[in-house]
C-alpha cells in the first residue's frame, strides 16, 4: 500500500484547466464534516481522490450515458434547418417561465456537392444560422414564429440571427433573474462567409435581450484570447465570467495527425473577466494530450457543472483517425485541476450513419431534471472531415485504402437534437480493482470526526448464481480508525453490519450507535462487489 505522502503526490498531478458551472456556492467536499442536507437533487457530495490517503486494489468506474428513448428529439425539415440541427448551442430551462429553450445551429441541406465553394468545402459551412426552439418538457420541441428573419415565402420563422451580419454559432446563453430590465445574455461566434455580409470581423458578438427572442447588440466584438474559436461561456454573478475555448496547437513529437486532418493538437483553455467584455487568459489552466492519451487524441470542448462538492466536467474528445466526436467525463474539486476517472467515453457513438455516429456535439449546459442529469448535444450521421474520395488527390495509407492528402474541410453537418442522462449523483464510483470475492479497501484522509455521521451513495452486486446460497454477494463495510490509524472499540468493521443493495444517502451505523466517537479521524471501507459513488459526514443540525 502507498505511503499518504506518495499518494497524495500522484493524485495532485491532475491535469491543469480550471472551470467554474453552475449556480450557487459550492459544497464542502465528501471528506470534509459538512454541514450540508442530504438532498434528493444531489444525495452525496463529489467523491474524488483526494478524499483518501490510501487506496488499495481499487478502480474507478464511469457510468455510460443512457440515450433517450425518444431520440432523436428533433430533426431538421425545414429549409433553413433540414440539413441539420442541434450543434454549437445552448439547451436550458428557462428560469423566468420553466419552459425549456433551445438556441442551436441549423443549417440548410445539401444533396450533392456541386455547388461548394472548393471541391471540399461545403457551403453547409457559410450559411449556418442561429434558431431557437422551445418545450415544456424538454423532449417534444416546437419552433416559435419570429419575425426577426424570413427565409423564401416563410415570413415568420424561428431563426435569431440571419446572414446579413455574418454566420452564426456557439451560441452561449446565460439568464439573470434579478434582472428585471434585460434579463437574457447571449454570446455568439460570427463571421463572415458569404459576399455581402459586414460584421466587424470574426469573433464572439455579445448580446442582449428582455424576452429571449428579440436580441440587441451589446459592446463591442471579442477577438482575444479566443481568437475567434470554439468557446462556451458561462456568468456565475457580478463581475465573475468565464469562457472555456478550444484553440489548435504546434505538433509535438510523438503527435500523429493524419494526411486528412488539417490541425493539430486541439487543446481546451480558460478564460476570465470581470466586465464579459475584456478577457484574460488563465495560464494554470490547460486541458490537452499528455503521456496517457493515445497519439492522435485532440480536444474539442468543456462543459462544466457545479455540484456539492466541486465540479463534473464534460468533455468533448476529437479522434481524428476516424475524424468522429465522443464524450469523456471529468471531475474537479477547485475548477483548476481537472482528473478523469477513466480514459475511455462516458458517451460514445454510435455506428456511423445513425445520430452521433460521427459527432457527438455537446450543448453549454449539463441540466438536473426529475432526478436525471442531462446532456443534450447534437449527433451528426456523418464524420468531421471526408477521408476517402477516389476523385481527390490521394496516397495509399493502407491495403487497399487511399486517403485524401489536401486538409479537407467540413462535411455538412448532418445532425439532430439528441440528449443522454444520468441519475444524479451516479455518474462514476470506487470500486473494487479485481472483482469477485476480492476486497478493495480506501481509508478516508486525517480529519477530525468525532459526533458525526456517515452516509454512503453505494449499489451492491447480488450473489453468483450457485447452489450456495449468498455466495460473494456485494456488500460495503466501514470501521473507523483513530490518529494511529487502530480501529475505535464498537466502531471497527466487525462491528458494522455489511451494507447491500441500493442506496443513495444510507447511514452507516455500529454496534456502539451511527456517530463517530471522540478520537475519529479515518474511515475505511471494505467493499466486496460494490460501487460506493460518494459519501459524506455530516454534523448534528
């Protein structure tokens, strides 16, 4: 077992971003004596590494995201939106009246390539624009008639902004209660692609509005540092902004970018204001491949979440062998060290073809509704980039496989609104590292516990199926330990009834009663064939 000073030297080196998400004041950690309730929205605070000195023959298991049933949500059929709908947005329940609001690309279809401004370049691209849509349930979505745009003989429609001051996306949206004059914020990347269109330069355009629907231009452009690329901003109150931006980077050795990709090395930065017009970039903060990742990993975005405890993070993972989009979930306790649980996708795609098969574009916001965490993105049936075309340039990369060697551009962007969830608070968890009858065990970091208690989130695993009755059924135990690390009389693991089933705020008791004795400065857990997904000890009320 590690030393506490060379495991907690190893679980610091997380790596470098910071975020802030959410709303309200962050909670004390799961292994500080909170004073938080136990709620249904969030049953236990954010279990991370840092809650324990030591740890043995465990892991950490992350939960995939459950699609919805009714996927896809919405689908693009009119003329400006046919060709795709639900990327580079913002999905949120309106705070001023609970319905449900939408503010996505849509982009017009495109059967051949005939009319592409270069033979890659699809004009999918140039004529992106910024619709909104609404629900009252989150699930069945409507298009409001505005008369902000026409499009052909539709008058009334629902797009925001047209081309005439430059396309439209990455919308970010952000809503303020207290303001009772213009309530609705929004940030927007435009920029010219069209002959014609006379915005002030390619950069972030802030707005303003008193309904949502009808939006004034606020300020000036936002150039640096994002430097007119992939960003999602967040407002957590006066004079506290935050945008997290993706911008590309030099190849490095032991990169791999393919012949097709035409950028290498995207990496996930933060940035700050006071104002949400002159912005500062956060120099501690870097999101971006390192030794664990495989060779040609890039990343795309973060969308971060505040929860009692610190922050979840999403995080959009750009492969560009395979020019696809998928999803990896991240946690932080401070917003400035990020750790992953694990590598691999928390939402992964799905064949190429149906939606998400290519891209899983995540929206601004992660949503809690009805127990459930939400992610709405927008899934693409096709990839990134084209990489096999017979009438382009090539080189053989392959048996019988030719790639295109000229850096090809967007494929239109196919897609739909879709979204996947969670149950709240069980998203990831320790576990035991070998399975079966095998313990793992975890010993809580030094603190002061004495007359408090102990609530676990935790699913055990049932008995195998055997003539023997209970044989290696899950079950979790904890004793509690004191300065020297001697488990306490009454309060050892003999004296703690093993804990089964499912639970998400299930008080620990002993044979000696449910709160910690004067000396208690550990826990630790023995779990056999369970998943603890956080814990927490709280003072008497």
């Amino acid at each position: 077992m590690k030393s506490r000073r060379s495991f907690l030297a190893e679980t610091a080196a997380y790596t470098t971003l910071g975020a802030l998400t959410g709303c309200g004041s962050p909670a004390p950690s799961g292994g500080e004596a909170g004073r938080q309730p136990v709620t249904p929205s969030w049953p236990t605070p954010l279990l991370m590494p840092d809650d324990f000195s030591e740890l043995h023959l465990t892991a950490w298991r992350v939960e995939p995201g459950t699609p919805d049933p009714g996927n896809p949500l919405l689908e693009g059929d009119m003329p400006w939106d046919a060709g795709g709908i639900g990327i580079h947005g913002s999905v949120f329940k309106d705070p001023r009246n609970g319905r449900w609001k939408a503010y996505l690309v849509a982009t017009p279809p495109e059967e051949t390539a005939v009319d592409w401004r270069s033979p890659w370049a699809s004009i999918n691209h140039a004529k992106r624009r910024l619709c909104l849509f609404e629900s009252d349930d989150g699930v069945h979505w409507s298009r409001p008639p505005l008369a902000n745009a026409s499009f052909g003989q539709h008058e009334k429609t629902n797009i925001i902004f047209d081309l005439d001051q430059g396309t439209a996306a990455y919308s970010s949206v952000m809503v303020d209660e207290g303001d009772t004059g213009m309530p609705y914020e929004m940030y927007v990347l435009r920029w010219a692609s069209v002959e014609g269109e006379t915005p002030a330069g390619t950069g972030y355009y802030r707005y303003r509005s008193r309904d949502g629907y009808h939006w004034e231009l606020s300020g000036e452009p936002i150039y640096d540092p994002m430097s007119g690329d992939l960003c999602f901003f967040y407002r957590y109150g006066p004079g506290e902004y935050v945008a997290y931006y993706r911008l590309g980077g030099k190849k490095q050795p032991g990169d791999h970018v393919p012949i097709y990709e035409d950028a290498p090395r995207r990496t996930v930065y933060r940035a700050t204001s006071e104002d949400g017009d002159v912005w500062k970039r956060d120099e501690s903060m870097i999101l971006t491949l390192d030794e664990r990742d495989h060779r040609d990993t890039q990343y795309q975005e973060l969308v971060p979440h505040r929860v009692p405890g610190g922050y979840l993070g999403m995080v959009t993972m750009y492969w560009p062998l395979t020019q696809t989009l998928n999803l990896r979930l991240a946690a932080s306790r401070d917003g400035s060290r990020w750790w992953y649980p694990d590598r691999r996708p928390c939402l992964d795609n799905a064949p190429l073809g149906d939606y998400g098969g290519g891209m899983i574009w995540q929206s601004q916001y992660l949503v809690e509704e009805g127990g459930r965490m939400h992610l709405y993105y927008g899934g693409t049936e096709g990839a990134h980039r084209q990489i096999f075309d017979t009438r382009a340039p090539s080189q053989q990369v392959g048996y019988m496989e030719n790639a295109i060697d000229h850096g090809a551009h967007f494929l239109p962007f196919n897609s739909a609104l879709c979204r996947a969830s969670w149950k709240v608070g069980r998203m990831y968890a320790l576990i035991p590292s070998a399975g079966g009858p095998t313990l793992g065990m975890a010993v809580t970091r030094d603190q002061d516990l004495a007359n408090r208690s102990l609530r676990v989130n935790i699913v055990t695993r049932p008995a195998k199926k055997s003539s023997k009755p209970d044989l290696d059924a899950g079950y979790l135990q904890v004793e509690l330990l004191d300065s020297e690390d001697r488990p306490l009389e009454g309060f050892s693991r003999k004296d703690c009834s093993p804990l089964k089933g499912d639970h998400t705020a299930l008080q620990v008791s002993w044979r000696r009663g449910d709160r910690a004795p004067e000396g208690a400065r550990k826990a630790k857990f023995y779990l056999k064939r369970a998943f603890l997904y956080g814990f927490g000890f709280y003072s008497p009320w």
